[in-house]
C-alpha cells in the first residue's frame, strides 16, 4: 500500500468551501434583512416625526384660515433618510345648536309646602334652541369685544403622510400612512 501525501487536496477544498459558503449564506441574508429592516424603522421614524411637527405647527403657529392650511395635493418633502409625501385636509365643522333653558320661578307656596300641580310646574319651565356661535356672541358684545360674526369658527384638520426610504421605488408609498386628525378652533 502507498502511503498517501500529507496535505489537503484542490478537490477537498473546494468541498470545504462549498459546505461553508452554504453555512454562511442564511447569516447574511439575515443580516441583509436586520439591515433593511432598521432602515425602513428609522424612516418610520422620521415620518411620525415629521407628522407630529407638521400637526403642531398647523394647531400651535398658524393662522386660522382653511384656504391656507388645507393642501388637498400630494406635497413631497426630503427629510434626512426618508422621502415622504403629505396631504392635509380640512373640513369646516358647524357649531351644534344647543338648548339653553329659561326658567321662571313662582311664588312660594303658603307654609312652604308646594301645592302646584305638577303639570303646571313643568309648563313654568321653557326652553329655546340658539346657535352656540349667536350666544358667545352676545356674550362677546355684552363685554363690549368688538367681533365679527365669523369668530367663532372650528374645523377637522387631517393630516396624512406616506414615507419611503431613500432610494427605493414609489411603489413603496402608500405601504403604512400616518394619520393625524385634530380639531382647530377660532374663538
């Protein structure tokens, strides 16, 4: 028998190449994935950032004026990783009509014991319908505040913004919108 030489055959090398490789693929396609993944959280990120700063802004500094603040059209911002794309929404809200009692009281009763009919009590008891804007406007001229009759305003603001990661396509738009909606006041 011919003793064999020490060594590693090209043929057992590649064998062994071969086995790791297959090992090693699975590990980086993981990490591919981890990689991706925090990519696509930290865009997420900014966009609720974004949102959250966009919404502020709208309630908190600008001006009360619907034409202004509502942008019905996609608007595409770039913000550090992330492209993102807004639209923001607005829809006036009419004040609700709420009922203000009136009450009148009557004389009291001989010896402090009531001896009305309950029927007639509750005719002594009227109410009346009025616009909430009608009464804080008479309050407003009570004070002496000069007002006009379009003070007391209030309208739905929302807000919808769509992210992407940098660099990849449109297509991923649209995957995960936030949405903020919030009532705006002018009082």
């Amino acid at each position: 028998m011919k003793k064999r030489p020490a060594g590693v055959t090209f043929v057992e090398i590649m064998v062994g190449v071969l086995i790791m490789g297959m090992a090693i693929l699975p590990i980086v396609r993981m990490l591919s994935g981890v990689s991706s993944g925090t990519k696509s959280d930290r865009s997420e990120a900014e966009a609720l950032q974004f949102a959250s700063d966009m919404m502020d802004n709208i309630l908190m500094k600008m001006d009360y004026d619907p034409g202004i603040i509502a942008s019905p059209a996609w608007q595409i911002v770039e913000r550090g990783h992330t492209d993102i794309r807004y639209q923001i929404l607005v829809r006036p809200v009419a004040w609700p009509a709420i009922i203000k009692p009136v009450i009148r009281y009557h004389p009291t009763c001989a010896d402090g014991v009531e001896k009305t009919a309950i029927g007639q009590l509750e005719t002594d008891i009227l109410s009346e319908t009025r616009d909430l804007a009608t009464i804080d406007k008479e309050t407003v001229d009570r004070l002496g505040i000069d007002a006009s009759q379009n003070d007391f305003d209030l309208m739905d603001v929302k807000l919808i913004v769509d992210w992407k990661p940098k660099g990849t396509a449109d297509t991923e738009f649209m995957k995960n919108p936030i949405i903020l909606i919030s009532r705006k006041a002018r009082l």
